[in-house]
C-alpha cells in the first residue's frame, strides 16, 4: 500500500552525502527503496507526517536540547559524516563531557530493530530519550526541556502543525525526532545502482563485491550492509575502555563482547570505525579481519574463517566499501 | 473524521446500553494505597525507622505503576481498567485510583506492580507511562516498576543514599509482581462509592525473609540487580478494613 510521491529523504540544509530521492514511500512516509524490506518503524496515527518530520529537524538541529543549550543532535551526528562524528573515536557532550563509544552513523534506522552498539534500545522513538537526559550527552532535565520548548517562540506553533493541539510534552519531543531520523536513508549508492542494472562497477570492485559475499555479508547483509543482529567481529576488548557489549543487555555468558552488526553503508565517511573508535582506516579494519591469529577468543566462527587476505583483496573489498557511498 | 449516520446509531445504542449498565448494576470503587512502618503511617524523611538487620533507614520516595487491577468474587473475576497507574505515596493526589465495577461481592483484590511487557518496548506514551515521570530506564528499553528511596545509616556506615529501583520485563529478568489481596469482610460493590484501602507496609520491605541488607546493597538501579528484590514487593500489600 505505498504511493510514489517526493518523498522527504533529508533536508536541503544538510550537506550532499544522501539527498532527496524518488522513492514510493510507506503509508508512514518511509522512503520505500526498491529491494528494501518492509520498514519497521511506525508513526503514530493522527500525527501530519510532513510537519512531524519538519518539527523533528528543527529540534534534531536545536542545542535547546541539553541543560546548557550548548549541544545539539547534530554536534554529534554530523549531516556530512553519514550523521557520525568524524575524527572523534569517543562521543563528546556538554561541558567536554567524554562518553564511552564511538558515535555510530544515523541511516536506514526505519529498518533497524534495536539501537545503540549492544542494542539495549529497542524503539527508534524512545531512543532519543537517552541522549537528551544522558549525563555525558546533552543532560537536561525533562520538566525543564517541556518548560523551555513550551516557552520558545516557535515551539508551540510547530507542535500544533504536527500534532494539531500545541500542547508539548516528551512523548510528542521523542515523536518528532524519531519521525525525523527514520527518514535518513541510504539507497542511492553507486553499489545501489549497480544492484538495479543503472551502473556498472569495475573490475577490482566487482572482485570486492564478490570477496565481500564471501567473507563478510553474512554478517553486513545487503542491501542494508547489517543482518540487524549481534556479533563478535574478534576484537580484543578494550583493557582502557571496559565494555562488554550486548551481554550488558541480556546478561547472557554468549553475548560478552558481541556487538551489534554496523551497517557498512557511507563507511568511508564514519571513521573512526568501531564500538571505540579504535581504527582511524579501512585498511586497519581490513588488516584486523585478516589477521586470525591476532583475533580474540570471543570472535564468531564467521570471523575466524576470513583467514589472510592478500594485499589485493583487501584493497578490492574497500574500493567495494567505496561503493557504498551516496550520491 | 466524519462520523456518518450508522456510526452515530452504533453509538447512541452503545451509550444506551451503557447508561443502562449504570442504572443497573455497576458502582466506583476507589482504591487506595496507604504508606505504612510497622503499623503506623509512614512519615517520609523525618521518622528513622529501624530495620531487623540494624539499619536505620528515612524513606524519600515511594512510587509504582499499578495495573492489571481485578476484583475476584466468589466465582467471577472482574477486570477493572486496562490502564496502568502510577501511584507516588509521598504525594497525597497520587495515591488513589478510581474505577468503575459491576455490582457484586467480591472477596479479593488482584494487581501487577508493574508495566505489560509489550508497553516496555513500544513507543512513547502520555499519561502515567510519559517517561517525563522518571520511571524509565533512559539508557536501556524499559519501565522502571517501583522506586524506594531514602536514607540508611549503620554503625559502621556513615548516612548514604539508597535506590531501590525495579523493573525488567523480559526473562531471565521479567520482575513484574502480580498481587493478591484478599479481604476478610466481601467488599460489596452497588450504588455508592466503595473505598478500598490497601496498606503498604513498607517495613515487610526490608523486613520479610530474614531482612534485606539495605546497607549492603544501597543501589538497585537495573533488571538483573533487581530480579532477587522484586519479589519482596509481594510482602507488602494487605487490605485495612
């Protein structure tokens, strides 16, 4: 049931990394990519689907946000980096507050089934909860984010156009804002392009796509580069930085270190890569995945059976990654 | 929307039938919850209360979502809302809730302190479960089911904090509590308000089953640290009648 309309991919504002596209679009205005699942992600009836999603942009763009209204989304998720943080290994917030992970990419987040490195949120809308109260992100208190939001000049008038009373209150915030990140998507790479017979790859990308196939979708599945689950990609743990990943959500013994699968979609403009930051290169990530000797206990059998890869096939598979970047 | 005749007849008939339903045979019943130590009402933050393990404790906060809410009569069991409550007992407008039931005898009172699993993991809600109350896990998905909190002072320990924060839906760590309270004298519900006072006896707390050692473990703040604390909140409830 999807009509082909413009559908609202990003706003003009931000920069040229994923544009307006052409997509049919869901009846909750989710850009519908051809190849694409189903999304997962809902709106809630009774809501205008354009105005929450300009009411989302505005707020996501807005250091109103934290304690000190020094800090925005956009400090940390930056519209040029995929809505990553480039150059920052470890997310940084009000008053210089150093968190404890890499701030991960914003895309394709409508088809994502939970959030954060070890997937301890699990709805798109609730999510933005933690960042706006997190002590190390943005810090504020939410009777006094309702109070300045409802005492803002703006505020109270683009909440009734989305909502249609101007009534504001955090279920409404979350609302918005989670309408407005669920329309970052990413489809329109040249590897996209590829896929439906538009353009072609050349040969060294195209002996990536196959290594890639090969040794790394089962765990970046295509088309969104993720299989949305949890793994360990053989990392050792990082002694300065204790993290435990996703056994922190289930406490489960299997889940110690594994991580949720990142999607691979815009990677070369995310760096730094992983939970921590800790590689500034593709070419480090790829000497990591080829270096089974040097990976850590927990690693997945997936992992392991990568085995050496040569000079040449670690450069195919990241002029493949170079793919994956929009248009 | 535009409500087109058929759906205004449904209506008019549905509202009949439940205006009739009041006429014949539905009554309010209120319940509330009453803080108490030992017998007597509790006084938040100025009354030390000494706990059997040898803490002495001053209680700040003592919150709860309610839901689930039944009344169980001899043969029948009726549910009262699908609502959840949030009850605040420092806070006297929070401290009751207010439901219609049909008219009856009822013998016992049924309750979850808690949140439905399938609301934990769905998006924002208004009402009792907006997360602006403070009774969620911002970090991680979830309702936080109850929160006491005060003050704990030993011997050995000098006055700290304490926060005993419970919530986890989802096994191995799925802390709701279903309650239930039975009443000694049937509680007859009919034409006119019938009040319901449980009381919450806070000292069964730290009390019940052998004690909770309030000064070892000041800080209950997750699921898995709470899975063994929960089920204490079923010591605390019994009708005042």
């Amino acid at each position: 049931m999807s009509r082909t309309i413009f559908a609202f991919v990003l706003a003009a504002t931000l920069a040229a990394a994923m544009v307006r596209q052409e997509y049919p679009v869901s009846d909750d205005g989710i850009p519908q990519p051809p190849g694409f699942p189903a999304p997962v992600y809902r709106i809630t009836s009774g809501t205008n689907n354009a105005a929450l999603a300009a009411l989302g942009e505005r707020l996501f763009e807005d250091p109103i946000l934290s304690a000190d209204s020094t800090i925005s989304c956009e400090t940390c998720h930056q519209p040029f980096a995929a809505f990553a943080h480039v150059d920052h290994a470890l997310s940084h917030g009000v008053e210089g507050r150093i968190g404890r992970r890499n701030v991960p990419s914003l895309q394709n987040l409508a088809w994502q089934t939970s959030f954060m490195w070890d997937g301890a949120i699990a709805n798109l809308d609730m999510q933005s909860l933690s960042p706006i109260t997190g002590h190390d992100e943005m810090a504020s208190n939410l009777d006094t984010l309702i109070h300045k939001l409802s005492t803002n000049a703006a505020y109270p008038r683009l909440f009734r156009e989305a909502f249609g009373t101007d009534t504001i209150t955090v279920p409404r915030v979350l609302r918005a804002v989670g309408r407005f990140v669920a329309g970052f998507v990413s489809a329109n790479a040249r590897y996209d392009r590829y896929i439906a017979g538009k353009d072609t790859l050349a040969e060294n990308e195209l002996r990536g796509l196959q290594l890639f196939r090969a040794h790394c979708a089962s765990c970046h599945a295509e088309p969104l580069f993720t299989n949305n689950g949890f793994a360990s990609n053989g990392l050792r743990p990082n002694a300065a930085l204790p993290d435990s990943g996703r056994y922190l959500v289930t406490h489960n013994q299997q889940d110690l270190f594994r991580f949720r699968v990142p999607t691979l979609r815009n990677i070369t403009r995310t760096h730094p890569y992983m939970h921590d930051g800790r590689f500034k290169k593709l070419r480090d990530v790829l000497a990591h995945y080829a270096s089974p000797q040097a990976l850590d206990g927990h690693a997945d059998a997936s992992v392991r059976s990568i085995g050496p890869l040569s000079d040449v096939d670690r450069k195919d598979i990241i002029a493949f990654l170079m793919t994956l970047e929009d248009q | 929307m535009r409500c087109d005749s058929v759906r205004a007849a449904a209506c008019q008939v549905l509202l009949l039938a439940l205006l009739t339903g009041v006429c014949s045979g539905q009554g309010t019943v209120q319940v509330s919850f009453a803080p108490s130590f030992r017998g007597a009402a509790l006084e938040f933050d100025t009354t030390v209360y000494r706990t059997t393990r040898g803490a002495d404790v001053t209680v700040s906060m003592l919150k709860f979502y309610v839901s689930n809410l039944e009344l169980r009569g001899r043969s029948d069991t009726v549910r009262l809302a699908g609502e959840h409550f949030l009850m605040d007992l420092s806070d006297p407008d929070r401290m009751a809730v207010s439901m219609r039931a049909p008219s009856g005898t009822y013998n016992a009172l049924r309750f979850t302190i808690g949140v439905d699993s399938s609301l934990n993991e769905s998006g924002p809600r208004e009402g009792a479960l907006d997360p602006r109350h403070g009774m969620y896990w911002t970090w991680a998905t979830g309702y936080i089911f109850s929160k006491i909190e005060g003050t704990v002072t030993t011997p050995q320990l000098s006055r700290r904090m304490f926060e005993i924060h419970i919530g986890g839906f989802k096994a191995p760590c799925q802390n709701t509590v279903t309650i239930d309270v039975p009443f000694t004298h049937p509680v007859k519900v009919a034409d006119q308000q019938m009040d319901i006072v449980i009381d919450v006896a806070v000292d069964a707390f730290f009390d019940a089953d052998g004690g909770f050692d309030i000064a070892a473990r000041p800080s209950v703040t997750d699921a898995r640290q709470a899975v063994d604390v929960a089920p204490r909140w079923r010591k605390m409830f019994r009708a005042n009648e």
